[in-house]
C-alpha cells in the first residue's frame, strides 16, 4: 500500500475537495460500532447509498491488501487471521488513505472503525484537523448468543467483487454453497471460525466496548454545529431482517 502522498498531486486535490467542496456540502461522517456479526457492514451498504455517502470497511480494506499480497497485506494478515486486533498506526493508515480518496464527497460511513480508545481519538483528530467532525455513531446491540451464531453461520461469496453475505439458516443461498447473485462457490472466513470468533469476541469485551462511553462522553458541539452522539439500535434476535433493522438506524440517524 501507498502512504497518503505527501507534497503531491493527490494531496492538492484533496485540499482542493477540503476547501472548495466539503466548506459547502458538509460531509457527513458516521460509525457502524457493535460486535463481530452484529450486522454493520449489511446495514452500512444498504445505508451508504440511501444517505449519498461512501462506504469504508477497514476490514475489508484489509482483506483486499491481503488478497493483493502487498507489503501493507502481509503485516495484517496473521493478525487478521486469528481474530486479532491490527495495530492501530496501521488501521488508522489505511483508513486516512481511503478518506483522502477523491469519491468521498458527501461523507463516510465507517464500518468497524474505529475499535479502540487509541483509534478513536486519532479519528477524531484527523476529522478536526480537516475542519469536520464525526456525526454519530450507530451501535448495533445484539446478545452474545446472537453474535455467535450468526459468524458461525455466515458464509460468504469467494468472488471478491460480489462479496455478498448469507446466513445458513435465515438468509440461506437458493442452492447450497452457491452464490445467488454470481455462481461463485460461498466459504467461510478463517477468521469466522470458532476459536477465532472466541478471540474477536473477547478483543470486542475489552477494546471496543469501552468507546461507547468515550462517545457519550463526548456530546459537545463542535465548530460546525454538528454534536457527536451515540445511538443505540437493539437488533433483537436473528429474525429481524436486514430491511428493518435498517429502518431503525435511519430512525436512530434522523433522531
Ligand atoms: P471485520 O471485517 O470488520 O469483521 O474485521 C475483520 C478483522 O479485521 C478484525 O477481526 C480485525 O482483525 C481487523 N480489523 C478490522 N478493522 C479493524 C480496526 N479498526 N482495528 C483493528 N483491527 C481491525
């Protein structure tokens, strides 16, 4: 992976975007947060559309570097494999590196960023040293129990440009193993197997729950007006689907 260019082309463009496009337009940044499973990167691609904002997956992101064998891949790939967090300079590099691309108009919504108090605090200093700030953050709460089985269930499309998710029993594929929407044959992640997913549980127990209360802490107003709050979504059990939960985040959203 490149690091965010400095001194060149791409930097002038991107403070022309700072400048020029974002004073006016506003941009719009929002975090998915809850738990391995809970459901955040379904709902951040079926609200990134809706709200006209970019999606950005640090796992995914991740992922690709991996699939890509770049230098960036092969220093996250163990990490990543046994559910372990990836160090927080290098999360916080790639994500700077995709907020500085050129489609991020509107805004972004953060899908597994950040996970920790560190990358919080990054986050909300790279946002200010832009002149912008984070809007919300989303918390999808499900039980642990709930969590569990659905990465235990989730299988996913091995085609990287389809990607899509299913769940065995509630969103199963029309033929077994199959990709409904590109034929491609479905696997499960390495790291939605079960010791994985003990560790990932556990890494989300002690990193990631925390930041709720650094996010409720930090309702203040800032430069633009804007007030960062945290917004529960209670996704009860596993038959909600994906059309009403998203219902309630854009509720959570607008609230
Ligand atoms: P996800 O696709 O969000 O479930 O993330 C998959 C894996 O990528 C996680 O289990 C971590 O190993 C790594 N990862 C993703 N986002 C972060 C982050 N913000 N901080 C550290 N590691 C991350």
């Amino acid at each position: 992976m490149k690091n965010p260019s400095v001194g060149t082309l791409a930097d002038l463009r991107f403070w022309l975007v700072r400048t020029f496009v974002w004073r006016f337009a506003k941009p719009r940044f929002i975090t998915l947060m809850g738990g391995p499973g809970a459901g955040k990167g379904t709902v951040a691609t079926g609200l990134a559309p809706e709200l006209g904002l970019s999606h950005a997956s640090t796992g995914a992101l991740m992922r690709k570097e991996i699939e890509e064998g770049t230098d960036f891949g092969m220093q996250v790939k163990d990490a990543m494999a046994k559910g372990n967090l990836v160090p927080d300079h290098l999360v916080m590099q790639i994500l700077e590196r995709t907020l500085r691309a050129p489609q991020i108009k509107g805004g972004v919504i953060l899908d597994g960023f950040p996970r920790t108090l560190e990358q919080a605090v990054m986050l909300d200093r790279l946002l200010s040293s832009w002149g912008v700030a984070l809007e919300k953050a989303i918390w999808l709460e499900l039980t642990e129990a709930d969590l569990i089985e659905r990465l235990s269930m989730r299988r996913t499309c091995s085609n990287k440009k389809c990607g899509r998710t299913y769940h065995l029993k509630f969103d199963p594929p029309k033929v077994a193993d199959i990709c409904d929407d590109c034929g491609s044959p479905l696997i499960q992640r390495d790291d939605d197997k079960p010791s994985s997913i003990r560790t990932r549980l556990a890494t989300y127990r002690t990193e990631s729950a925390p930041l709720r209360t650094y996010y409720q802490a930090a309702r203040k107003v800032n430069k633009r007006g804007i007030k960062c709050s945290v917004m529960k979504v209670v996704v009860p059990n596993n038959l909600m689907n994906k059309k009403q939960v998203l219902a309630k985040v854009v509720a959570a959203l607008n609230d």
